[in-house]
C-alpha cells in the first residue's frame, strides 16, 4: 500500500488529485466545528448523557461528531445515504426508472439528478425537525420563527454542500468522493474511541494487566480487519465458455471468461437497514420524550444495542437475535434485486456463453442460484460476526466505542477500492507512456 501511494505521487496527475482530495477533506473537518448561529451547542452534550440507548452516538460517529457538535454540516451525508438507498428500490419497483437505468449514460445522469433532489428534500424535512422538535426544548438560544429558519436553512445547506464536495471528490480526486467523506467522518472519531479503551482498561492498571489488555484490544482489531478485508476481497468465479461460431471465412470465439460472485455480495448495506429498522423506534420515542414503561419498555431496551450481552439482564439479548436475523434477510434481499441470474443466464445464451457441465437456459439458472445462495451466506455470516464482537465486548466488558463492526468495513473497504483506483491510473498512464513512446 505504502510503495502504491510513494509510486503515486512521483506522477505529477495523480498527485494532484490526492491533494485535491485531503484539500477537501481539510474543509469538511474545518465545517465540522462551525456551529449554526442562534444555536446552543451544550444542549446536545447535555442531551446526549441523559439518553440510555446507543441509536445517536451511531448517528454521531457517521457524522464526525458534527451531530453532537450542531455544526452546519450536522446532517452530513447521510440524507444522500438515504436517498440513494430509496432510489436504488425505487429502481426495481418502478419501471420507468428501470428503463432510465438501462439506458446508458444520459439514463444514469436522470437517476443521480432525481437522487440529489430527493437529498435536498430529505434534509430539509430532517432539518425541519431538528429544528422544531429540538428547538422548542432549548436547542434553540431564542426560539422564534427567524431562528427556526436559520437552522433549517444552515443545515440543509451544509447536507448539499457535502454531497457537492462528495461529487468533485469523485471528479477530480481519488476515489468515491460519498465514501471518502463518510470514511473521514469515522476515522475523526477512532482516536476518541481508543482514547476511551485506554483509560478504561489500561490506565490506573498494573504492567502486566494493561500490557495484556493491550494485546488483547490490537489482536480483536487485527482479527477484524482481517475477517473484512477477507470478505471485501474474496470472490467466487464461475467459468463461462463461448463457443466458436463461423464468421465470414473464419473461426470466432472460443474464449474462456468467468463470472466474478462476491462473498460480500451486498457489501454494507444489510447491516445499515438493519442497524436502521432496530434504532427507528428507539429514536422516535427520543425525539418526542416518551419513556417505555412496562412492557413497551422491555422492548425498547432490548432493541438497543447497549443492552446486548448484558449478564446481569440476558434477556434483552434477544434483540440481538433479532438483529443476526435482520442481517441475514437484508443480505439475501438486497443481492436478489441486485444480481438477476434470470438476466445473466439468459445474456450468455445469447452470446454462445455456457458454463462447462451446466446446460443453457433454465439450468444455468437454477445453477447460478444455487451458487448465489451459498455465498449470500457465507457473507452475511462473515458480516454479522464483524458487526457483533464489539457488541459482545460491550456488553461483557463495557467497552462503550462508536466506531463499531459497521464502522470498520466501511473503513477498510473504502481504502481498499481508493488504492485499487490509484493502481488502475498508474496503470492506465503506464500503457500512454508506452503508446506515446
């Protein structure tokens, strides 16, 4: 990785654009600490502490603590995370947008255009409420209907501005300027979380007590990494033939290719939805100060992740259960309106493509499916393990972190796809220089 980044920026092109990138970067930390005007910033500090569950310091940690800091760029990306999530569902369930998304490069541009307006519009409803719901309650210095504006304005802004920032990334920098920016966010919080496994198990310790829980907390860390790194990069390539067919007074085809399957076919995204569906009612119930009494109670409790692994109440582990389960069928679910091996089976019998031993049609089909459905479940096994551990230290040790299993494939996925990216223009100036010699 070191030798790709030295090799990088020898190459004046791709060195441009990695300062492009930490230029931006440098801006969205600098915006992350200005605070809206007419705000309280000790209202969410003081708000934060009184709250038992852990669905807001998730919120918090994708943000860059611009959330718990009520920055102009509190809201971040994540409306843009939403509406990308709804527009790629909204893809499958309605046709016209399916057919805007085959119809080539003027079909994606609609989509990405559709996809920042419903951002903006996301924004300005999450602002909308922040602004009133907290506002009433002392977020706001003096609440009055300019105040009001103000802050919906400022915050809806900053979310537009993040997703502008994200695009020119991605135009003139390096990588996917979107995951680039939500990278940035967690790793700003990683030094406050290691700050906070160091105080509470190493420090005040004795030698040998904090030299093995420091092992203990790097081998956790390397293990992880490595489970995510396996998974972002492990892949299952099913062999396609083509046979030769006459052209003219020749022979064409033959060729061998394969089918690349991912293990982590659905990358990330069955742990947001379910992380989203398990902290929906937990942070409606916030927002409006309801406290679960009786047996509403017990299952908000147990849908908060805090609560998980908890010896002394196991029975609010159940959510975690429930939490496994989620992961499992958002996997399946998503890789099914993804990947269509109904679409694929049939494109290769139309190109002469047969997979060896599996005839064309409805058995490369069934095949294809079979295959599908054993490597949904090794990755989503594989995921739910990373997004887990920190759960089970949490609730056996009280290891309390922000950045979490989620956190961290996000992480080593996004800087594994950014040097990929940096090696693919290396080589592409490679092969100029080779044509301009």
């Amino acid at each position: 990785m070191f030798t790709t980044l030295k090799n990088a920026f020898k190459v004046k092109e791709i060195r441009n654009r990695i300062l492009y990138t930490l230029a931006m970067l440098v801006v969205i930390r600098i915006g992350s600490q200005l605070p809206v005007p007419g705000v309280d910033r000790n209202y969410f500090a003081n708000w934060f502490s009184q709250q038992t569950g852990d669905a807001f310091n998730f919120f918090d940690a994708f943000t860059g603590g611009s959330f718990l800091n009520m920055s102009v760029l509190a809201l971040n990306i994540t409306p843009y995370i939403t509406s990308s999530i709804i527009m790629q569902l909204l893809t499958i369930a309605i046709p016209k947008l399916e057919e805007m998304q085959r119809d080539g490069e003027e079909g994606r541009k609609m989509i990405v255009s559709i996809t920042r307006y419903v951002t903006v519009g996301l924004a300005l409803i999450e602002s909308s409420a922040m602004a009133i719901g907290f506002g009433r309650n002392g977020l706001l210095e003096n609440y009055n209907a300019l105040n009001v504006i103000t802050v919906i304005a400022a915050l809806t802004a900053g979310s537009a501005f993040l997703m502008w920032i994200g695009e020119q990334i991605t135009e003139k920098g390096i990588g996917n300027g979107i995951s680039i920016v939500l990278t940035i966010n967690i790793i700003s919080r990683i030094p406050q979380d290691l700050m906070s496994l160091y105080e509470q198990f190493i420090s005040g310790k004795s030698i040998a007590k904090g030299v093995l829980a420091a092992v203990i907390i790097l081998a956790v860390i390397l293990a992880m990494v490595i489970l995510v790194i396996i998974l972002n990069d492990g892949v299952r390539k099913i062999p396609v033939q083509y046979a030769k067919k006459m052209q003219g007074h020749k022979m064409v085809g033959g060729q061998s290719s394969n089918i690349p399957l991912r293990v982590n076919t659905a990358g990330v995204i069955p742990v947001i939805f379910a992380s989203s569906i398990m902290e929906f009612p937990v942070i409606i119930c916030s927002l409006f100060g309801i406290q679960g009494t009786g047996v509403w109670g017990h299952i908000l409790r147990g849908l908060s992740s805090s609560n998980w692994c908890n010896i002394a109440q196991p029975w609010y582990s159940i959510g975690l259960l429930v939490y496994i389960v989620l992961v499992i069928f958002f996997a399946y679910f998503y890789t099914s309106i993804t990947f269509n091996p109904i679409e694929i089976a049939e494109n290769m019998k139309k190109q002469g493509g047969f997979i060896p031993g599996i005839r064309p049609g409805k058995p490369t089909t069934e095949y294809l499916n079979r295959i599908l459905n054993y490597i949904i479940f090794i990755g989503a096994v594989g995921l739910t393990i990373v997004c887990v551990l920190p759960y089970i230290f949490n609730g056996l040790f009280g290891a309390s972190v922000n950045v979490g299993g989620t956190s961290l494939i996000i992480i080593v996925s996004v800087i594994l796809e950014t040097i990929k990216q940096v090696e693919s223009l290396m080589l592409v100036r490679n092969y100029k220089g080779f044509l301009n010699d």
